[in-house]
C-alpha cells in the first residue's frame, strides 16, 4: 500500500502498487542531435490500483504542458488509423443523424485525421488540440481548432459562446487527461440534452491479458475498465449506455454515453462488465500476475537478443513510438544491441529515441540497410508494417514481435 496514494477517480487512499517500470524519460521527448549534451529529465514511472472503484493509474504525474504543447504523433502517418477514423466518422453522420445544423467537437482532435471526414460531408466541427505543432497542420486542412487543454471550464465557455454539441468525440485522450473528474464534469457540461460523447482507450482488461507493460508511459495517466468508469460517470450525471471492444491499439474500448435516461442502456454494458469480472479486474491477484509476465517479458526478450548478438546478428527495430520507449528502457535496450529505429514519420526521422539514444530514420532503410532482425516496437500495428516491409521480409529480414509473448515472424 502507498502512504501517498490517492485515486483520481474516487479519492480513496488504499492504493495497490502494480508494477515499477523504473525513472523513465518522457515517451515523445524524441531529441535532436544537439540535445545530447543536456539533462534528460526522468521521472519514476509506477502504477497502482485502486481497490474501492478497480482504477488503474500511475501516480507520479508530468505537468500536461511539458507532455503535450509540442507533440510528435500525428494520426495521419498510420494507414490503419486514418480507415478507422473514415469508417468510424461515417457511421456517426449515418447513425445520428447528423447535417448542417449539427456541432461535433472532438477532445485531441491531432492533425484533423478524424474530422476531415465530418468537414467533407458538410457537418459543423471544432477540435480541440493542445499541442500547437499539431493543430496548425490541422488547420491547414481548413479544420477549426482550438490549441487547449479540455476540462470543465473549456467546455463552460464553448457552450456559453456556441451553445451545446450533438457529438463528443475522444480518441485516446481520455486516459491523457490527469483530472479525470474534471474532464468528464467537461463532457457534462458540453452536451445537449439528447447528444452523445463517444470515447476510445486501451482498455486495460487487454493489458493484463496480454501484458501489454509497454502501454505504460507517463501520458497515460488511467488504464480504464468499464469496472471503473461506470461510478465515475455516474459521479456527474452521465450514464455509459453502449460499449464495443475494438482491435486497434491492442485491444481498446469504445463508449457510448450520455445524460442519465437520454438512451437506453444496451446489453453490452452488462456483458462487457461480466467479462471483466471473469477476467479478475477486481482481483488483486490479478494485477500480481500482470506484473510477473512483464518481468518475464524482459527476462525472455534480452535473451533472445543477446543470443542473437553473439551469433553475429545485426538488430534494428522498426516504430519509434511511446510504447516502444518505455520497452527500450525498461529492458534496458541501447546502441549496444540495436543500430537503429526506422519510422514513417519524417517529424521523428533524424531524430533520436528519448534515453536510449537511437538514431530514426525513414521506414525505407529497413529494406536498404537489411539488418537481420528488427524488433517491431510498434506491434500493435504488426499486421500494417510487416504488409509495408515485404521487400525486407522478402529479403530474409525477420521482425521480433515482443508482446503478449516473444516471438519471431
């Protein structure tokens, strides 16, 4: 139990360390070259469980403007998130109902990947993005967009300006956003009375099936349950009336919510809750076991790679992303064994990995270079990247997907 504990959600103080990850440096802090002879800063990066209301959290917080007011992650490099964004938007505008005389805001709307899709069928759209790099690509587009953090007060002075939305939309934001009361007191208050807030996370039933540890970087304050978000919702007067569990990103989660009574609650809310049950979310057994597999993970992994460095092997790996830094560091993973990462996006090539030290660079020096094995950092996305690097593969080169368990494809 730790002293100093108290969930964000519910304000109890009984918090359940889960796993320590160790003092971490921010999972985007991607540095130029000129950076390496400042301080990086690292900060401890740990995760507890709540045992009143199941939420898991990290505890030590980075203030949101160091994490976000430039950020790295544009959408719109991934293939698969642009399909899902298109279908989802497309779904929304059929399934609501909705026209010119509807308001759709979404919460970390990034470079406009999402609505584009609304803009192009004529239905009124605002984002909200606080990373000013991003919003400005976003603009570009001709998508309006606000550069600030969401909570209560954002949401107060949006309807007080522009009256209330049809539509919230979020999209791995929520679990960013460290008051969490705040944010969803927000969505209360942006909403008209028959409107909906759709919202998509990780979700963190899949992270303990599948010991996806590296999911845990210092932006993603919760790892949510449906276990835990229904009292949390309900604390401000809204009700989660509809849930789908999505493949993408591992495994998230999408909700559908509402004000209390405005749609009926669906079969999937309670089926949703009963699989978590079975799944141990309120099992403190559970989060022990989690946090063995991650060990082992890392044990089976540096293994493997050193194996192969003895033998000769040269090793790159492929997405220099958030997920991947905290598996780099936490493994313990440097130039010593890794030559490079490669990556799509030319906002992180010639860049390098925040505390290991990598060098980025484009995706095609994977096929140029042809270095034996590649550690697909990026593995929620494996089934996109390996269809892109066909002529590595073709070429004998072979991907080492790490998670849920070490394998070599």
């Amino acid at each position: 139990m730790s002293a100093t504990f108290t969930c964000r959600s519910c304000g109890s103080t009984r918090g359940e360390l889960v796993l320590d990850l160790g003092h971490q440096p921010l999972a985007n802090n991607l540095l130029r070259p000129a950076d390496l002879g400042q301080p990086e800063p690292r900060f401890p990066l740990r995760v507890f469980v709540c045992p009143d209301c199941w939420l898991l959290q990290i505890t030590d917080l980075v203030p949101p403007v160091t994490l976000f007011s430039e950020y790295l992650y544009f959408s719109s490099f991934s293939e698969t998130m642009l399909r899902h964004a298109r279908e989802a938007a497309e779904r929304y505008r059929c399934e609501f109902a909705l026209g010119p005389h509807s308001r759709v805001v979404e919460i970390a709307s990034n470079d406009g990947y999402l609505l584009q899709n609304f803009q192009r069928a004529g239905v009124p759209c605002l984002g909200i993005e606080p990373a000013a790099n991003i919003a400005k690509v976003a603009r570009e587009k001709g998508i309006e967009t606000w550069t600030e953090f969401f909570g209560l007060a954002l949401a107060q002075r949006l309807v007080a300006e522009r009256g209330p939305v049809d539509l919230v939309l979020g999209n791995n934001v929520f679990a960013h956003a460290p008051d969490t009361n705040d944010f969803v007191a927000g969505l209360k208050a942006l909403l008209q009375p028959g409107g909906r807030v759709v919202l998509e996370f990780p979700q963190g039933l899949e992270l303990l099936e599948h010991a996806e540890f590296d999911t845990i970087y210092h932006e993603h304050v919760f790892y949510f349950t449906l276990t835990a978000l229904r009292p949390l919702f309900a604390r401000h007067g809204l009700e989660i009336f509809h849930v789908e569990r999505l493949a993408i990103h591992g495994g998230s989660l999408r909700i559908f919510a509402s004000h209390v009574g405005a749609h009926p609650v669906m079969d999937s809310v309670g089926a949703q809750l009963a699989t978590e049950r079975a799944g141990g979310v309120d099992s403190l057994a559970r989060y022990t076991r989690f946090a063995a597999q991650a060990a082992g993970i890392r044990t089976t992994l540096c293994e493997q790679l050193a194996t192969l460095r003895a033998q000769g092997k040269r090793i790159a790996a492929y997405g220099a992303s958030a997920k991947g830094s905290t598996l780099l560091n936490y493994c313990g993973l440097g130039r010593e064994t890794l030559e490079f990462v490669a990556d799509r996006s030319t906002y992180k090539q010639g860049r390098l990995t925040p505390g290991t030290h990598l060098p980025i660079v484009a995706a095609e020096e994977l096929a140029a270079r042809q270095p034996d094995y590649t550690l697909l950092l990026t593995w929620n996305f494996a089934e996109e990247i390996l269809r892109q690097q066909q002529a590595y593969r073709d070429a004998g080169g072979r991907f080492i997907v790490p998670v849920p368990e070490v394998r070599i494809v």
